[in-house]
C-alpha cells in the first residue's frame, strides 16, 4: 500500500493506496426485491420458508419449509430446496427427505461435514403438537435427497423438547447448534459432535428467555446470537435482540434490539410515577417486563440516599376498567401472585422481614415492618395469576409517612427487562437466518426473515421472505438497527484470476479536504468508476473520463464514517483501492 498526501492540506492519508488492476469481469451486480414474490424457473411461487440460504461451491441453496395452502401447523409440511448461482434465478430441487414418518415438520437447515464429506441436515419436527424433537438425515450432494440418520437426536434440554433452532460451523471446523425449549422457550447454544451427527451437550446455559426463532454466526472474531420474543406464525414480527461474546459457548452479554424502535409503553419508570390506579396501562400505566412466561422478574428501586423504610406499598393491575383501589380490592385475572420485596444491607439483598408473598390476590398489598436502614429495594416477582408477565402499578416505599421511591422525591427504578410492543417493530417479520453472502469486496451478512400474511391470496406458502441488506457492524461490535428495503443491490462477482500488478496508467487518488474524492491521471484515461461499502452495496456509479489536465472530482461528504471501495473499470481491465471516511 503506498499512501499519498493530501494535495490541499498536506495531511497524511493512510487510507488510500495506488490503484492496482486486474482482468476485466462480467458484471454481477444483482438486485434483492422484498415487494414481490421470488418465483422458480418453472413459474411457481418459491415455497421455503424458515430456513437457510447457504452457498456451497458456487451455488447458492435455499432450504426451506413448504407450507402450501395449510396454517402452518399441518402434517402436510415437507422441506424443499432451491438452487440459483446469482440469486435470482431458482430452480426448484424437489423435495429433500425422504420417508419421513408422519408429523409436522419445520425449520431445515444443512451444513456441510468436510471431515466425512456429508451433507448434513438437521430438522424440527412434532409426532403431535408440542412434543418437540430434533432429526438428522445425511445425503451426498447439498440438494440431496436426505436419508434419516436419527429421528430423535439428544440434545441436554431434550426433556423440556425443543423448538426452534439454527447451525452454526465455525473457522476451526466445529458445530454448534442455537435452539430454543418448548417448556419455557429459552436459548442456548450447544457444540455439536465433530461429524455433525449430534450434540456433546456441552452447553452455554440460558441466553435469553421465553423466545424463539434464533440465529448464530461469527463476525470479525465475534460470536452473535440473534432471537426475540415469541411469535407463531404472526403478522406483526418479532424483534431482534442481539448478544454477543468472545467464545461460541458464551457467556453472551445483551447489545440492543435491531429490530424495535425500544420505545416502551410499559416501562419501569411508570412505576415510580405517583399513579396508582393505572388508568393508562398499556401507555406508560405501569410496568410490564419482557419475558412472557418466564419468572423470575426484578424491579430495582433506589433512593436519594439513606433511608429508614418501614413499610412498602405494591400495587398491581386490577380487573376491569381501574379505579382507585382500596386495601381490600381484589384480582382474578393478571395481577402478581408471587413476590419478595428485599433491601440492600451494604453487602447483599435481604428479606425485609415479611416480605415473602405467595398466593396474592390483593391488587394493594401493603407490608409494614420494623424499619431497616437502605439505599434501594427490589421486588422479586415470581409467578403472576396469568402466567405470563410481572405487572406493576405502582410500588411506595415509607420513611416517616413520606414515600421516598417516588420520582417526585428523587427516586429511580430499573427493570430486569420493559417489554417492548411488537407494533415499534421496524420490519413485520421473523427472523429465519442470517445468509453470508460473498461479495466483491467481503462478506454481506443478510438478515433473513419470514412476512407471514404477507400475500394477499391467503396462501401460507406464498408469503414473502424478506432478506435484508447487509447488517451494519459499529466499532464495538454492535449492530446498527434494521430498515425495511423495498430492495438493494449485491456486487457478488468472485475475482478468482490473479491480480496483475501493473501500475499503468498512472493513476492517483486522494481524499481532499472538502471530503472530495479526486481520481486524476498522467494519461488520457476513460472508462466507469463505483463506489461501494465494504459489504459489496455499490453507492455510486459513473462514466469516468480523465484526462491529464483534468481530473475526475466526486463527492463524499455525505457517507457516514466508514470504509469504502473504488472500483475503476475499462473494457480490458479492472482497478480498485479503499478509503476510509
């Protein structure tokens, strides 16, 4: 890389190099359209949903479940395969497992075992409804047709059964799978034996609770696990909480939901509010978490300092339109039934004494003790008369008559988790699987997910798939949040020639100081140049022409901070370099 200076400024670039060029390709530039159906070469609706789209040798294979005309939960499902070399045209490979037992059958995803040369599938499926389990079959070719190898794979949490899930291959040749339990729906990540045929057991513990419809991959040494709350088959979508560690096996630490605008109608902070009725539930009412029929819960409630506490008020939701509760009103439908208040002695959480609350009924549950000295209180709900979410109205703690957790008096609150409304979704879908495409210039990573109800004739198995455009990585590892695209374009041409080191014409580029890109030469010099983003997404394209006196003068000053590609072309030969904004 040879750096050149700033011709305005004199500031060091270390950002650009010399433009070094290489055989002329055919264009690969392809469009993803998200607006209408993709159809195979025979004419037909591709029917492939919650699957995977993977590239084995230069073809791309999109595995799938074919629902047809049914709601999803039928004995009718079977796996299909489809195959393209540009993404856009598909031919349809039939069905891929063969004398499969009766069931229903979802979610097939083939990796590929270099070790034993296998193809290697693994599937969800139900003998009936939800006695969930996982099967394997093998074939000799990515487009099979598969042979069962096992029909009930052990997996550690197989007697919770098990639901969604997703494969994983690393850089070093292991197997992981990602999946979630059917008895309380919680993610976790297992390493799969060396020939793909099953599961060490060796797991990561509990991601992320009452979830389904998870990912897995590896991106610049970092392992991501992608999933959010339960879905089935619903119109609305789901969100994408995104977690992330150094090892496959975890621990993983939440990094933000990519998926939902996270703005909450039910946050902590209504708790603290000085409302205990909760007339506006469901819009900033009181609080609800985040993980439906998991327990459990905590409310964290911290004071403006020292204080003596003697009692504490919880107030939970009422049945019916609300009204200003009374000590003695009573619940039948969603109030909290199990809890524990606790303090913070300094050191560690204690019970205040009668704190322990099990069988509740009452919406105002008021509990006062010989006074303890604290900073902050929790409550710790255990289980709900539904079963499904901790809802708090509102929660007072006293020192002398005065309630010191109010917001009013300086006090703060924090939640294990604020549930979040699946209307703030950004895209209507759920998540399938996250395809790494390569491109020009890296890997794409596409967010792949289904739009159920999507098509208007009602089909099941005409409902659009949407992929994405490519994740955007930050600095620290995050991702940026998602955006629905009517479509995009992917530079997937693969450059296998060599690279020809030849330096002629003599062509120079630097970034000036008005964050301009300017391309000049020694040499008459025409042909087209772009501009693309380091997942292969071409931002810019134009007819250059340079000429020894002129030079060529984009701008870029409108490019968020990043890396960028330039591609200079001419009928016979190719060049490119990188900056960064």
């Amino acid at each position: 890389m040879t750096f050149i200076k700033n011709q305005h400024s004199g500031i060091l670039l270390t950002v650009i190099g010399l433009l070094c060029c290489g055989l002329a390709f055919p264009d690969s530039i392809i469009t993803i359209n998200n607006l209408s159906p993709r159809y195979d070469t025979s004419g037909n609706i591709i029917d492939a949903h919650d699957g995977r789209l993977i590239k084995f040798g230069d073809t791309y294979y999109l595995y799938g479940t074919a629902y047809g005309n049914t709601d999803g939960y039928g004995t009718t499902n079977h796996f299909h395969c489809y195959k393209s070399t540009d993404l856009t045209t598909w031919t349809a490979c039939g069905d891929m497992l063969t004398n499969p037992p009766t069931g229903v059958y979802y979610r097939p995803h083939v990796v590929y075992n270099a070790k034993h040369k296998k193809y290697v599938m693994w599937y969800n499926w139900y003998k009936t409804l939800w006695s969930g389990q996982y099967g394997i079959a093998l074939a000799n070719s990515p487009e099979g047709p598969y042979s069962i190898f096992d029909q009930n794979v052990t997996v550690k949490y197989l007697a919770k059964g098990v639901g969604d899930f997703n494969l994983f291959v690393d850089e070093d040749a292991k197997g992981y799978i990602v999946y979630t339990t059917i008895a309380d729906h919680t993610i976790t990540v297992e390493r799969l034996t060396n020939d793909f045929m099953g599961s060490q057991q060796t797991n990561s513990g509990v991601i992320l609770p009452s979830a389904e419809a998870c990912s897995m991959f590896k991106h610049n040494g970092i392992y991501y696990v992608l999933a959010d709350k339960m879905c089935q088959f619903c119109s609305e979508g789901s969100g994408v909480q995104v977690f992330t560690s150094a090892n496959p096996l975890g621990p993983y630490n939440y990094r933000g939901n990519i998926n939902n605008l996270e703005r909450t109608k039910y946050p902590a902070s209504a708790a603290i509010d000085g409302d205990r009725i909760g007339a506006n539930w469901g819009n900033y009412g009181g609080w609800n978490d985040n993980t439906i029929g998991y327990f459990p819960d905590s409310i964290e409630f911290t004071f403006n300092g020292t204080r003596s506490i003697s009692e504490v008020d919880v107030f939970t939701v009422q049945d019916g339109h609300p009204t200003t509760p009374t000590e003695l009103m009573t619940f039948s439908k969603s109030g909290i039934t199990i809890f524990d208040v606790e303090y913070w002695d300094g050191t560690s959480w204690k019970l205040i004494p009668g704190g322990s609350i099990s069988g509740n009924n009452r919406v105002w549950r008021k509990i006062a003790f010989t006074a303890v000295s604290t900073n902050k209180i929790r409550l710790i709900i255990r289980g709900s008369q539904s079963n499904d979410f901790s809802r708090l109205i509102e929660l007072e703690a006293y020192e002398n008559g005065v309630n010191v957790a109010a917001k009013t008096n300086g006090g703060t609150v924090r939640a294990s988790s604020e549930y979040l409304d699946a209307s703030d979704n950004i895209i209507h879908a759920q998540q399938t699987y996250i395809a790494e495409i390569p491109t020009k210039t890296s890997t794409a990573y596409l967010w792949m997910a289904d739009r159920w109800g999507s098509n208007t004739d009602g089909i099941k198995g005409h409902d659009f798939q949407y992929w994405g455009n490519p994740l955007v990585f930050n600095n620290d590892g995050s991702i940026r949040k998602l955006s629905f695209v009517n479509s995009f374009s992917l530079d997937i041409s693969t450059e296998n020639t060599a690279i020809q080191q030849c330096w002629t014409p003599a062509l120079n580029s630097y970034l000036n100081d008005k964050q301009q890109l300017v391309v000049n030469s020694t040499e008459n010099f025409a042909g087209q140049i772009r501009i693309l983003n380091v997942s292969g997404i071409s931002l810019l394209s134009k007819q250059l022409k340079i000429s020894s006196y002129l030079p060529f003068i984009i701008d870029c000053s409108h490019f968020p901070k990043g890396v960028y590609i330039v591609v200079i072309e001419t009928y016979t030969k190719r060049y490119s370099t990188k900056f960064v904004m």
